[in-house]
C-alpha cells in the first residue's frame, strides 16, 4: 500500500511520463531484490547436491532454469535499484561517490546482473550441446551464488545495520531477546526510556544540559540512522565534531542559531518527506523534545560528554 501511494504521486507530478514511470518501477527494488538471491542460490544448491549425487536424480536444467529466472530478476532489481536509489536519500544521488554507503550495494549489484547474464549465455550454449562440458558454468554458478549473497548482505546492512552481529548476540545469550509488544518488553522500555524533560518546559530559567537533556533525546530518535553503524546522508552525530562537520545538507546545527539549523529545520518539518524521523519509524519529536533541542542551540550547543552510544538494543 505505501509503495502504491507513493508510486501513484510520482505518477501525478509534473515529471514528463518516461521519467515518472522510470523512479515509480524503482520502488519495486526491496520487492524483486529478493528474487534473483533465491533463485540464485537455490541454483548453487542444486549444483552442489548434483555433484554429491553424481549428476543423478538432478538434471542439469534444474540449474539452468533457476539461472535463467534469477538472472532476470538480477536486471530488474539493479534497474530498479539504480532509480530507487536517489529518491531513497540525498547521499545516493551521485553513483560515483565512494564515500555513499551505498556505493558497494549499488555496483556489486550492478555487477551481479552483468555476471548473471553473462553465466547464462554460458550456459545456453553449453545445455544446447549436451556432448559439451557442463562443469565450468555450473561452477561460475555456484561463485555467482555467493557474491550475490554478500551484495544482498550488503544491502540488508543499510536498513538493519549490524543484523548479523545482533543474530549472534542473541544466539549467544549475550543479547537479550525483546518480544515488541510484551509486558515484559514494555517494562523494560520504560526502565530505559530517557528521563522527561517536561521540568524542562515548566522552568524555562533552567539550562539545557547536552547529557541529561538532549543525549536521550538522540540516542532514542537519531542515533540508530546517523551514528557509527549507519550514516544516512553521510551525517554522523554520535560525537560533536560529526555534528558540526554535518553530511550532505552541511552542519547539523549552527550554535546559537537554533532557526538556521537543519536539526532544528527537518525535526520541526511538517512535509512527511522532509520530517526526521521519517514518519515510518513511529517515534516522532515531541513538542516538548523540540523546544529542548531548540532551547539548548539556542544556549550554544554545548556538549558535556564526549560521544552518543548506541546500545544492541533492537
């Protein structure tokens, strides 16, 4: 449904048809992305278990048909991908930027819809002549498999960052599993959540202090999106100097000029395409949390401890 709707005002806007057409299919990309990694490795799977059985049982079409859709399907999700890509966050909009996190996303997929299709040509011509050798691509298969794999993995990061670290942690035990909803989960939420700040708002003579005050505040809305792990338009602000040297729409704030502040700017925002948090995330600024953060750029921006955490907590 939200692909729908944003699809649709794509659809309405003044864009010239080809164009709107173009970045509406690029909304398609977490949906077909995961075609072409299935089928792909299902393919590597199949050459496995054909070489443990000795090519019995199993027929070597098996592999090829599995090629052949997830090789389309490698095509449409890299289209779709290249279109989705700049409407998703201004630091993807230059494909040649190293320094974007997506950029090892964007060309390994890229370079996996090149591959795919060129394995499949392969081995068209190789199933076509069954006297031929059918080892060499299904080989290629198999490496196409695992760089398609660590693409997807790639890929995953950007939107749960360091997922698999939180796998293990919590195979582990060293992570605490926390059902979204339970009373237990509740609990345990509200002994974590940052302390109000509504003495804050009833006392304007008192001074907003970065640790108690404003360091909640991003650590709960800010820091899982802009901190060490993930870094969406290039902004990092899990230390000050981060924050002043900013990402792609310059500092995050300009001390004592709350109003000139982008911080102040995209968390005040009323257009749901500019608000941060996005509105997806379900856990908007509050007005109060607003007048706080305004209140100590105001003040200066002055930080009192040296960085912003970001606990396992998922």
């Amino acid at each position: 449904m939200i692909f729908a709707s944003i699809a649709f005002s794509l659809l309405l806007s003044a864009r010239p048809l080809p164009e709107r057409l173009w970045y509406a299919q690029g909304l398609t990309h977490p949906i077909i992305v995961h075609f072409p990694i299935a089928l792909l490795t299902v393919a590597a799977g199949v050459v496995m278990l054909r070489a443990l059985l000795r090519g019995k049982h199993l027929s070597v079409q098996v592999v090829y048909a599995c090629l052949l859709v997830g090789a389309g399907g490698a095509v449409l999700a890299a289209l779709a991908g290249w279109a989705w890509a700049p409407t998703k966050d201004g630091s993807y909009v230059d494909p040649f930027d190293r320094g974007s996190d997506i950029f090892l996303h964007r060309w390994g997929g890229i370079a996996v819809a090149i591959a795919s299709v060129a394995i499949l040509a392969w081995a068209t011509l190789r199933v076509r002549r069954p006297s031929a050798g059918q080892r060499g691509w299904q080989a290629a298969v198999v490496v196409l498999a695992a760089v398609t794999g660590w693409v997807g993995h790639v890929g995953g990061e950007l939107v749960h960052p360091n997922n698999l670290a939180h796998m293990l942690a919590i195979a582990g035990g060293t992570e605490e599993v926390r059902i979204r909803g339970s009373a237990s989960a509740d609990a345990a939420a509200s002994a974590a959540a940052p302390a109000t700040t509504r003495p804050l708002a009833a006392d304007n003579t008192l001074s907003v202090l970065f640790s108690r005050d404003v360091l909640p505040i991003l650590q709960a809305k800010c820091v899982a999106c802009h901190g060490a792990d993930k870094s969406k338009g290039k902004l990092r602000i899990d230390t000050e100097a981060y924050c002043l040297k900013g990402g792609t729409d310059g500092p995050l704030y300009k001390p004592g000029d709350a109003r000139q502040s982008n911080l102040i700017v995209r968390v005040g925002s009323s257009d749901p395409d500019q608000v941060m948090p996005p509105p997806k995330e379900k856990h908007a600024i509050t007005p109060i949390e607003l007048e706080t953060l305004v209140r100590w750029i105001t003040e200066g921006a002055k930080w009192d401890t040296g960085s912003v955490s970001l606990g396992h907590e998922r």
